[in-house]
C-alpha cells in the first residue's frame, strides 16, 4: 500500500476531464495557441475511468504534427490564486496539480509534461505576466499499468497572482506520429503529502434506495443519491512533524468560510472508487481532533461523503 495523498480547496479548472467537447475537438477552456505544431484534441478513443457514479468519455490527445526542432503542444488554463493560499503559505503547504496520465509508448511519456507555472502581474489571459521560479517545486507519477497519476507541486512565490496550469508535449525523446500522450481528470488544490497511512478507514456506501411499505404494497423508491460515507483517522502525528503542519492546514480549510471539495487518494497507486479513490469529496460538519496525553502528538479523524461514488 503506498502513502495517501489529499488535494483540498479544489481550484474550479474549466473542463477538466475534456468531457465538454466531440471528440477530435480542440479542448474548450484551454488556451493553446503557444503550441507550435502541436496537436491537442478531444479523444474518444483513450479516457480514464473512475469507476462508478463519475463516468468518463473523453480525454485529451497530445503531438505534434511533424518531429520539426521546437515543435510543441501546449494546453494551459489559468488561475487566479484561491482563498485558501494564506493558509497554504502560513503552514508551508504546497500547492499541487494532478493529472491522470497514460503514453502510447516511452518516447511520449518522455515527451509529456505537468506544469504548474507562477505568474506576478499579468492578466487573466494564461502566460501573461512575469514567470516566476517556484521557491520549491517537485513532480512524480504512481500507479502502474494504463493510466498513471502524475502529479506537479510547489511552494507558493509570495509575489503570485496567477497559477497556469499547463499540460505540455515537448519533442525531448525524438517524434513519433504514434507516440501519443493522453490526459484526463485535471484537479488543482491544496497538498496534503502523508507520510503515514491511516490508522482507520472506514467506508460506508450507500445505495440511496430505500423500501417504502404502505397499503398491503411494497415499493422500492429513492431517498437521495447514491455516496459513500468515509471514517478517516490518523493516530500519533508528531506535533510540528510535516504531516502535522499539512493536516492543521486542511483542518483551518475545512473550518473555513470557503467549504469545497478534496480529492482522495487513500493509496496514490490506486485511482477508482473500487482502489478508494474519491474524487469529489465534501466534509460532513463533524471534526474529531484528540490530543492524547504525554508527549504532544495529535490524533486526526475526517468525516468526508463522497457523492455518487462506489466503494
């Protein structure tokens, strides 16, 4: 099992799993014109499935049109900083993008990039303003088999207005009109990198269908919509540790006057709902928060439902 891995404050990226267009469409709410020859277009073909409730059709394609030096698919969208960058900056959060990945062969997954880019000044247009160099920055991907999660995270620059999200195929490994590199499932947020695993996970699904008795007759009808209740705890986090200062920064967010939606990875090598992968998580209006006597260390409990979602 590996560590799990939360995005809270999920940033409202437009389009996000490319379901808004037919396929062999050019992805709308994503500026592409820093492509040069580049290819990036809806697929029909290639999608990333999460499992039950959040169903997927499309994804997005990226090349370029001929192995030409400085040839290049650019997919970017931009945006503002959330409200929830104070709390990252106070805690030493980073901020992380995330994507679900999958190459046609090695070149493209070489040749594909997740990039979270820091602008000062500018506008609302993506690449406007002055680039700034992240004071730390990391990438890495999970998962193996078909589709991989790839992930691009960083310290927020104090001088940041704008955060670009950037999906990229450069020419580095060669060309290759096959080499295909395809994403799907974009989330923008806040990170919480645990080091450790649960102490419990609890899930609790439910179908959302109850029977209703009445006049000699039994019908089945529906009560709300289907979800998951999540019973999440982590025991003995070290007071000052990095998991503690990441999980005090989610617990402030989710105190907050801005409640969103988290997505879950209870393993970052699985990526459905059936893996506990949740992608749309809320939290209930309970917190469980422990201080156990001695030596200072916290115990951390969530309360999360993921709607629509399957276990």
């Amino acid at each position: 099992m590996g560590f799990p891995l939360i995005l809270f404050g999920l940033a409202p990226l437009v389009n996000s799993s490319f379901e808004s267009d037919a396929g062999g469409a050019a992805p709308s709410g994503w500026d592409t014109a820093a492509s040069v020859n580049g290819i990036s277009l809806v697929s029909s073909a290639e999608f990333h499935s999460a499992g039950d409730g959040l169903p997927s059709a499309r994804g997005l394609r990226q090349n370029t049109s001929s192995g030409t030096a400085g040839n290049k698919a650019i997919a970017r969208q931009r945006v503002a900083l959330p409200e929830l960058l104070p709390i990252i900056r106070e805690a030493g959060t980073e901020i992380a993008l995330a994507a679900m990945f999958k190459p046609t062969d090695q070149r493209a997954a070489d040749n594909a990039t997740l990039v979270l880019e820091q602008y000062s000044g500018g506008t609302s247009a993506p690449g406007s303003g002055a680039l700034l160099p992240p004071p730390f920055s990391r990438s890495f991907s999970c998962g193996e088999g078909n589709w991989v999660l790839r992930l691009a995270a960083a310290a927020p620059d104090p001088a940041a207005a704008w955060l670009d999200v950037v999906l990229r195929y450069d020419l580095t490994a060669g060309y290759n009109a096959a080499s295909d590199a395809f994403w799907d499932r974009v989330f923008l947020g806040g990170l919480v990198d645990l080091h450790k695993g649960f102490r419990k996970i609890d899930p609790e699904p439910t179908a959302g269908y109850a029977a209703n008795e009445g006049d000699g007759a039994v019908e089945i009808v529906r009560t709300r919509r289907p979800m998951t209740k999540l019973d999440l705890q982590l025991a003995n986090i070290a007071h000052g540790c990095e998991d503690d200062l990441q999980l005090k920064a989610l617990r402030r967010w989710l105190a907050g006057p801005l409640p969103g939606t988290l997505a879950l990875w209870v393993d970052r090598e699985q990526h459905t709902n059936a893996g506990m992968h949740y992608q749309r998580v809320y939290q209930d209006p309970k917190l469980k928060i422990e201080i156990p006597p001695g030596f200072l260390r916290t115990h951390y409990g969530f309360e999360l439902t993921a709607p629509s979602e399957a276990a």
